[in-house]
C-alpha cells in the first residue's frame, strides 16, 4: 500500500494522536506530491467517532479527504492488533543452564578478558586482557580525579567496551605502523600505549566474537534439547500469532518456541538461506516475525559464487540449524569516516550503528520502525535501553499511539524495589539506564517530578506495577515470575 499522508493523518487522530497545544482545529493543512490538500474534521466528535471503538484498540478509521471542500474519498483504515516486542539480554536469564555459563555482561566480560591470542611473532599474548586492564585504570584514576570526594571506585566496563577499543586501535594501528594510507585521518593525530601490529588486533577481534558464539550456542543447544523452559515457550504461543520480535540477543530460542515465523529467509541451497526483504515486509496475518537486529550466531557471509553478481558479498546468510557457524575472512568494510569494521555474524563493540548499514539488518531496523508505527502494543523484555538506535525509535512510540499505548516491561530488579513506592522510585533513579528513565517518565507523562510519579504507581501485586495513566505494567521480578503468575493479564492489556 503506497504512503498517504491523509490517510496517515486521519488514522494518528482517530488513535488520540494530538496536535501541538493539543488543539484540534478545524482544518488540518497536509501536503502530497507537491499539491495542497486538507483533512475535514467538523469538529472533535467526528475524531471519537473515528475510533469505532473507545480507546481505539481494534477500531476503524473513516478517512475524508477534501480538495475546496468537496469530499473526495472515504475509506477504512484497520488499526493493528499485533505487539513489537524486544528482547534484550535479561529476557533469557532465567533459563536452567544446567552448568552452562550464564549469559549475563559481567560472566561474558570475565570470559572474554580470560581469551589469548597468539601474536604475529609466534608468542601467546593477553593482549585483551592488557586493553581491560587499561581501560579500568584509566577510568578509574579519570574518575577519581574528577570526584575527590569518592574513596573507592570500581568502573563497570563491559566486553562491548573492550571489543569497541579493540577494533579502533586494529584500525588506526595500520597508519602509525606506516602499514597503510593515514586512514581514518584522525589516526595521524593520536597515539596511543599499545603498540602492536595489526594483525593482534584483529585475532584479538576474531577470539572475542568466537568466545561469544561459544557461550551463545552452547545454551541455545541445551534450550532445544533439554525440554524444559516450556514457560517460556508456551508463553509466545499465547499471542497466536500477532507478534513482531526483535531479538538483541544472538540466539534462536524465540524461534524455537514459536516453529512458524517469518524472519525473511528462504531456501536457496542445501546448506543455507538468504534474505528477501519483500518475504518478512509481506508477513501475512497470524503469522510471528523474528528480526534479529544485531545478528545470529547462525549468520555468515558466504558469497556463493553463482550468484556474486545479483547479491552483495556483504549480505549475510543463515545457516540450518545443525551447521557449523563460522567466522568469514573476506572482507572488511569501513565506515564513513574510515575506520574499520569487524564484520561478523554477530554485531558487538559500540559501532552498531555503522554495522546494521548491511543486510538483514539495515532491513530489520525499517522493519522496526514499521512495527514502532503499525502497533500500539509493547513487550519489552530484558532490555536495559542500551542502545541509541532502539531508543530513538522506541520514544516515538507515544507520540504516534499517544491514549491508545499500551506498554509492558519486564526486568529484575533487587527485592527491594518492592517493598514501597518510595523503594520503587530509588531504584529507578539509581540502577536504571537514562535511556529507559527518559522511555518512561514520557510513556507515563510524569513532567520531570520523578518522585511524584513514582508515588501514584499502583502495585498490582507483588513485582508488579500499574502506571497512574494505565499506560504501563512493570514486571520487575524477571521474565519467568512474570510469565508463570501473569501471563493472561499481559495478554489481555497489550492484546
């Protein structure tokens, strides 16, 4: 269906969109194709009317488009029954891992910083731990100086941290060993204590991810083979279907729980599957979609050369499931302003921005935006609003759906979170990201008086909390408590 800002506009006001001042005039002024239109609405009772339903959920919106006042078109607009969910890496902590490493930042930090490369002069190096080391002495000794007053203080720096270091001095290092043109050009400017050949760096990058992809598929094997955690299976069925899942992690247990979903791949050889973005943009009704915007451990880059003409050697491919996942060497693309990019099945470090430019995930990322736009509902599990590109797109979330939003959020939060309002609102402040802060003092239209939102937060029960709009459900007792205790009414509030 082709974009109509018309249409577009009469839907946002028919879902308790509002214009600034929350005025609703008489005429609204829209644009297309360079040609003036306008939307005629008598009056605010023609908006309610709009809705078909109160509170919009379900409801039909009556377009009327009108050129010198004369009615043009009238059509129906079905609003989305569907829920995005986005899955962060708390949404799968509360697995049994039966003595498998629990995938949380910290064990991951703690096995990554263990990993040795062997350099190019033959010898084992610790060169990722001697990066670690760097970073928290410096942020440390920075910090410190900066606040007299704090005796002690212990930076929390993640493996994210330490690859995104990592792959900068891989890129820079080629300029300041002569190996390469000055490139990025800031290269030239700085220095830096490690003076290692690229080439380090690099097995450095290629032993990270490894490790990652280990601690990764080692649990998503047991999760497939183990048979339990049917809470967590069962519970994704439950949405029959109307589901639009947006994985942060790199495992496939969402698609394990789910057996029939749409992620945009298709067959193509008898070992792996490309992506067609039409296939995941056309997902028909009833039918789960699975985006995993920061790769799978599944994903490869295998340039089949059959094909190397009609798709990009950049494209990555999934594997079926059983196959070996690899690390590919073929290339290394840059950003925009030189500096390289590892590029791996998985998207970790702090360039992610840079890295979702290739397939699936630049189209994964519109996928989002879409599903931000087409569905009131949210189910956000695990996720600790870490990452910038997410975040932008989850804030316009109120300012499309606005009355007609409907938010859950689950996440472990210490016991004593529970205890009162007031305990509510001190963890909020002081363990929370700004990023998820900032996603619900606007989701809850709370101003900028924290302690006095927090204060009218209904406790629906024990770990779980209702906002004063009825716009949000906390669940801040972990994905699985709230799933065995809550899952009709998770259902019935975003469906």
């Amino acid at each position: 269906m082709h974009y109509d800002p018309i249409r577009t506009l009469a839907h946002q006001m028919a879902g308790g969109y509002r214009l600034p001042g929350n005025q609703s005039p008489q005429t609204l002024q829209v644009y297309r194709g360079g040609a003036q239109h306008a939307l005629l609405v008598e009056a605010q009772q023609e908006v309610d009317e709009c809705r078909g339903v109160e509170g919009g959920a379900g409801g039909v919106v009556q377009a009327v488009a009108g050129v010198g006042g004369e009615v043009q078109a009238c059509e129906s607009v079905s609003m989305s029954k569907r829920v995005t969910s986005i899955l962060g890496a708390g949404a799968v902590l509360d697995f049994d891992f039966e003595g498998e490493l629990l995938p949380s930042t910290a064990n991951i930090t703690r096995k990554v910083v263990g990993q040795t490369i062997q350099g190019l002069d033959g010898e084992e190096s610790d060169l990722i731990k001697q990066v670690y080391d760097k970073i928290v002495e410096t942020s440390r000794s920075e910090y410190l100086r900066m606040h007299p007053a704090v005796r002690n203080y212990t930076p929390s720096i993640s493996f994210e941290d330490v690859f995104d270091v990592i792959e900068t001095l891989h890129s820079y290092s080629g300029t300041w060993k002569h190996e390469q043109y000055p490139f990025p050009l800031i290269s030239a400017l700085v220095k830096s204590d490690f003076d290692y050949p690229s080439v380090d760096y690099y097995r450095a990058m290629i032993a990270i991810v490894e490790k990652i992809i280990e601690i990764v598929r080692g649990y998503d094997n047991q999760f497939r083979e183990n048979g339990r955690e049917t809470w967590y299976k069962d519970f994704w069925k439950e949405f029959r279907g109307e589901l639009d899942v947006f994985n942060l992690n790199y495992d496939t247990s969402i698609e394990y729980s789910l057996h029939d979903f749409n992620d945009g791949f298709v067959g193509f050889t008898q070992d792996y599957e490309r992506f067609e973005p039409e296939v995941l943009w056309n997902a028909g009704e009833g039918q789960p979609t699975v985006s995993h915007l920061h790769g799978c451990y599944l994903y490869g880059d295998f340039n089949p050369k059959p094909v190397e003409n009609y798709y990009s050697h950049r494209d990555l491919y999934k594997l079926y499931s059983g196959q070996e996942p690899f690390i590919s060497r073929q290339w290394l693309p840059m950003n925009q302003v030189g500096e390289g990019l590892f590029y791996s099945p998985i998207i970790t470090g702090l360039k992610k921005t840079d890295k979702i430019c290739f397939l699936p995930h630049s189209y994964y990322h519109a996928y989002l935006a879409k599903r931000i736009i087409d569905n009131p509902s949210l189910l956000i599990c695990g996720y600790s609003f870490g990452d910038l590109y997410v975040n932008q797109l989850l804030q316009r979330h109120k300012l499309i759906h606005d009355q007609n939003e409907r938010v859950v959020i689950v996440d472990r939060w210490a016991d004593y979170a529970n205890v009162d309002n007031v305990s509510l609102y001190r963890y909020f402040v002081d363990k929370t990201s700004g990023g998820l802060r900032e996603f619900v003092m606007r989701l809850t239209e709370s101003g900028s008086d924290t302690l006095e939102a927090f204060t009218k937060f209904k406790q629906v029960s024990d770990g779980c909390w209702e906002s004063p709009n009825g716009a949000l459900l906390l669940y801040t007792k972990g994905l699985k408590y709230a799933v065995e205790s809550h899952t009709q009414q998770i259902i019935d509030f975003l469906l």
